[in-house]
C-alpha cells in the first residue's frame, strides 16, 4: 500500500530541493578562500565527472520507482507498457513481496553490473586522464591522487546503492527520503566546511561526500527495510509462479532506456548552447547568460516540486483509474508552476542584480528586459509540458522520446544557424531552443493530457 502524502512531504520535497541546488553555492566562498587555482580547476573537473556519471543511470531508476508503485498498489505483473488495472489498493498483507523481492534483485543486479562497468572505466581511462592532469600540477600530486581514488570508490558506490531511492520514492516515503536527503547534504557541507578551513584542500571535498551518500544509503536502508518489510520478504513463496529477475528486467528496460534518451534530448537543449556559445561569445556574455539560466533552472526545480512529490500517489491513482484525483493534481501542479515563474521571474528581474552585485558584490551582472523574460517564458513551457510528460509516464507509457530527439537536434541546428551563421550573439542562443521546443512539445503533451483526463472526467 503507498503511504499517503501530505503537506508535510511537500515542505520536506522543497527543503531537499533546495539544499540539492544550493550545498555548491553554500560551500563556494569556503571553497574559495583555501583551495587555490589549481585545486578549483581539478574540483570543477571532478564535478563534472560526476555529473556524466550519473547519465548511466540512463531513467532506470524512476522507472523501477514507478514499478515498485504499481507493486505496491496490488499489481501482479509488470508490463513493457501500461499497467493492471485493479478495483482497489490492497493493504499490504496483500502486497505480492515475492514480485516486490524479485524487483529488487532485479535492480541489484542491473546496478550491479553497472557500478563494475563505471569501475573499470574510471580505473583505466579515468585513471590516465587524471595523470594528465596532474603532470600540469604544480602541488602535491598525492593530494589529486587520493582523491581521485576516494572519487571512484564514491562513484562506484553511489551508482550500485541508487535501488534504495527507488524503493523508497516507489513505496511513497516521500518525506522520510527527503528528510534523509536533508541530514546527507547537511552532514556533506558541515565535514566540507570543517576539513576545508583545516588546510585538507580537495580530500576534505571528495571524503565529505562520500562520507554524506554512505549516510544517505544506509538511512535509506533502515527507513525501508523495517521489520514487516523483512518479514514479509524473508515469508515470500519461493514456489510461487511469479515474474523473474529476467522477466522483470525486460518490463522495464525498454521505457527506462526511452526516458533515459529523452534525459539526453533534454540536456542537449539546454546544455548545448553553453558549449557552443562559450566558443564564439566573450566570456563576460557567457556568465551573464550562465547565471541567469541556473537562476531560472532553480526556479523552474522549485515550481515543479508537486508533481514529484505526488508521484507514488499518481501511479497509484492509475491504476485504480481514480481519474478525477488525476486531474485535480494536474490543474493545482499547472496552477503553481504557472504562480512560480511569474513571481519568480519578476523577483528576479527587479531584485536579481540589486542582491547580486549590491549585496554579494559580483562582478557578473544577470539578463534583464527581453532577453531575460524570453528565457523565462521558454523554460516555463518546458517545465510545463515536462509536468505533462509526468502525467503521460504514469501511464507507463513514453510517447514523447522520439519529440524529445527531434527537438535537440533541432536545438543544434538552429544554434548554429543564429550563433554561428547569423551573430544573433544571446538572442541566438535562447531562441534557437525556444523555436524548437515551441513548434511543437510545448502545447503536444498538455494538451494530451487535458484532452485525456477531461474526456474520462465527463
């Protein structure tokens, strides 16, 4: 049975989300005063590191989220798409734990075989790039090397215990995750602080967050396998017919991989234009348009916070067919990230640049006028139709991954058009991703789904 979810999930899904975008900023000045160029540079390169592992994931772990919903919920069997429909939720008596125990082997293994994958890789080709890097380093080279070592090793980690967050956003322990969230980048910024300011440089970076996801994991672990839990898993008949670790796995792989491509899609429409525009604009342009993107990305993570903190009950309401809490939850989710950005945007173009330059004395001013409010607008239609495709996904279904493609290649090539081609400078980087999105996943999926659950709701 998912747990209901309250106000209290939506306050902790808030608090989680913004200490996940703002432990960086928070460490930044600590950052700043004690490492030195070079040691910043390396840290930066880390980051980034990082950031691409966590493309291997590639969807696999909403999508055993979503499953473990379904589970939950009474669901006998797991389905490439769509879902069982059942009359009611089942208490958790009537849960099938030998399905559930099979899933979780089932997500054991994947990452399993994934954490080796990511080993080898950074071991080998990891390894040599860094020595490259440290044969340009003027410090201690022991310094790079153990963290480098502390980085794999968390990484490797990281990416074979992500099932526990599955799990726990699967079963609809919502608040109790983010509240762990909460205590993990807690503890993450208190130990880097701390070793930072005592001279550890990047071991004290590197060894706090390995320190942080070892707490995260194990938290995960105690909050989820509680007694019942072990004891209705340890009694699930091992005789009984029910889907396989191989069954289950292709279930679920092909709409994972299709969400994982759609994650792609994504990052290049709004990733693409950094890269491209950072090789024929100035540098002064660059950060004005970086930090005002990263403003209106947190902005946009902050409105959309709903939907992801409801989405163990909206699989639940699937397959219940509940229709009419379905589209109760998508008209208040639409209402607040509509409410967001237009509150949002107009604190951050009024106040934006007075608190940035007049209190924190930055040297990087944020977009204003047009440019600024086009950047809003396109990011509200993407959060907007984005929410849609949650709505879509609980279906089981990933209608929109083919779009998604489409419209990153688009992106690209409208980036080359006005940046290189036409010196559109800014503007060419915020339309060229605005016209694509615009032309057609903007007002598809939202209209998908209002058509849908307005038709079920007559």
């Amino acid at each position: 049975m998912i747990k209901d979810i309250g106000k209290k999930d939506m306050a902790w899904g808030v608090i989680a989300t913004v200490l996940k975008i703002g432990a960086g900023v928070l460490l930044y000045p600590f950052v700043l005063n004690k490492l030195n160029s070079e040691q910043i540079g390396i840290w930066t390169i880390f980051t980034t590191i990082q950031m691409l592992v966590i493309l291997l994931d590639f969807g696999f772990t909403d999508s055993f989220a979503r499953n473990i919903s379904y589970v939950f919920c009474g669901v006998r069997r797991l389905r490439k798409e769509g879902y069982d429909h059942i009359d009611a939720v089942v208490e958790d008596e009537k849960v099938d734990w030998m399905l559930l125990r099979n899933v979780i082997r089932c997500m054991k293994r994947f990452y399993g075989y994934m954490a080796l994958f990511l080993f080898i890789i950074l071991a080998t080709i990891g390894t040599w790039y860094v020595s490259t890097l440290v044969a340009k380093y003027s410090g201690e080279a022991s310094d790079v090397w153990v963290s480098w070592g502390l980085l794999v090793i968390f990484m490797t980690w990281n990416l074979y215990s992500m099932y526990y967050q599955s799990l726990l956003q699967g079963r609809g322990l919502i608040a109790e995750f983010n509240k762990i969230v909460t205590v993990s980048y807690l503890s993450y910024m208190a130990c880097a602080i701390v070793f930072v300011m005592n001279g550890y440089g990047l071991i004290a970076v590197v060894g706090s967050q390995f320190l942080s996801i070892i707490i995260l994991r194990l938290l995960c672990r105690v909050v989820f396998y509680k007694k019942d839990v072990r004891k209705h898993l340890a009694e699930a008949e091992e005789g009984r017919e029910s889907q396989d670790k191989r069954e289950i796995f292709k279930a679920i792989a092909p709409n994972a991989v299709k969400v994982g491509l759609t994650g792609l899609g994504g990052i290049i429409i709004n990733r693409s234009s950094t890269f491209i525009g950072s090789e024929f604009l100035g540098l002064a342009e660059m950060a004005m348009f970086g930090v005002t993107l990263q403003l209106i990305v947190v902005l946009g993570r902050a409105s959309s916070v709903v939907t992801r903190v409801f989405l163990p009950k909206l699989f639940e309401w699937r397959v219940t067919e509940d229709n009419m809490h379905i589209r109760r939850m998508f008209i208040i989710s639409t209402v607040v990230i509509v409410v967001g950005y237009l509150f949002g945007g107009l604190i951050i173009e009024y106040f934006g640049n007075w608190a940035l330059v007049g209190i924190l004395g930055s040297n990087t001013r944020l977009l204003t006028g047009g440019l600024f409010w086009v950047m809003l607008v396109q990011n509200f239609l993407e959060t907007n139709h984005v929410n849609a495709a949650d709505f879509l996904l609980s279906k089981n279904e990933v209608p929109f991954f083919k779009a998604s493609l489409i419209s990153a290649a688009a992106t690209l090539v409208l980036l080359v058009v006005f940046v290189i081609w036409l010196d559109f400078g800014l503007w060419g980087m915020v339309l060229a991703p605005a016209i694509a999105q615009a032309a057609y996943q903007n007002w598809k999926w939202p209209s998908v789904v209002i058509r849908e659950l307005w038709n079920k709701c007559k």
